[in-house]
C-alpha cells in the first residue's frame, strides 16, 4: 500500500509542477496532494507542521496566482476594464483549442477591454496587456518555483525513508 501512495504522490508532483505553467492542470495544489499521499504512508512519520505549512503556502500561491495577471493590467496603466479583459480572456485561452491560448487569452482580453474603454488610445492598450503578460509569466513562475520546492521536499522525505518504504 505504501508503494501505492508514493507512486501516486509523485504522479501528483509531476502533475503538479506540468500545471504550474498549464492552467488546465492543478498547480501547486496537486503538489500538495502529493505531500499528503506521502505522509499517509505506514513509513513517514506525520508531520502536522509541515503539512499545515505547505497548505497555508499553497493557498496563499493559488490566490496571488489568479490576482497577479490582473495586478499586472492596473500597474502598467490599465483600467478596469483591461482587468476584466485579462480574466475573460484567461478562461477564454484555457478553454480554446488554440495553442498557448492559455498565454494569449489574458494578453488578447486585456487589449481589448482597454480598446472597449478607449478606442483611440492604442498604446494605453497594448501596455496594459503587456502587464497582464508579464503577470502572468511571474505568476507561472512563482507557481513553478513552490512546485519544485514542494518536490524537493517529496524527495527528501522519500530518501530519508527510503529502506522502510523499499
């Protein structure tokens, strides 16, 4: 059963760091899941501190995850509207069957909803989806750095344990 639980939790950290940069897939919170299936098994010792740790990062992450793109759009001049934009188009890019929508989306929606609440100023538009860009490629970024750091952990505790669990 153990052998069971750590095959699936590292599926889940692999599913996890694929998702960090894939919106489709669960980020950082199958990273976690990961963690869990560990410290289920018969051979690692429950660790509350590190569990409730982890969770509190993973919700905190997940959070600032879907707020930085939007945060991006309002610092690089945008308005409400290009914020509005930068969510639709991330739902919009995930749900599309277009390569990389899930990058573009955010950047398409973010450009048109400041064209929508200024048609005449096509710089203010392309800036503010230039913010929404780059929130989202920091976002993808901090999401990727705790899902290798999550891992790291998952690989430590699995060859700290490795002559119960093997």
């Amino acid at each position: 059963m153990d052998s069971l639980l750590i095959l699936l939790g590292f599926i889940c950290m692999i599913i996890g760091i694929l998702g960090s940069f894939l919106p489709v897939l669960p980020g950082l919170a199958s990273c976690w899941v990961g963690l869990l299936l560990l410290y289920l098994t018969k051979a690692v010792e429950n660790n509350y501190w590190i569990l409730g740790i982890t969770l509190t990062l993973t919700i905190i992450i997940t959070i600032l995850a879907y707020t930085i793109p939007s945060k991006g759009t309002k610092r690089y001049g945008g308005s409400s509207y290009g914020v509005w934009g930068t969510n639709i188009g991330l739902v919009v890019g995930i749900l599309a069957p277009i390569p990389l929508g899930f990058i573009i989306g955010p950047f398409v929606g973010a450009f048109i909803g400041e064209l929508i609440f200024d048609s005449k100023n096509h710089q203010r538009a392309l800036k503010a989806a230039t913010g929404s860009l780059l929130g989202f490629l920091a976002s993808s970024f901090i999401n990727f750095m705790f899902c290798i750091m999550f891992f790291g952990l998952f690989l430590t505790i699995v060859w700290r344990h490795k002559s119960v669990l093997f």
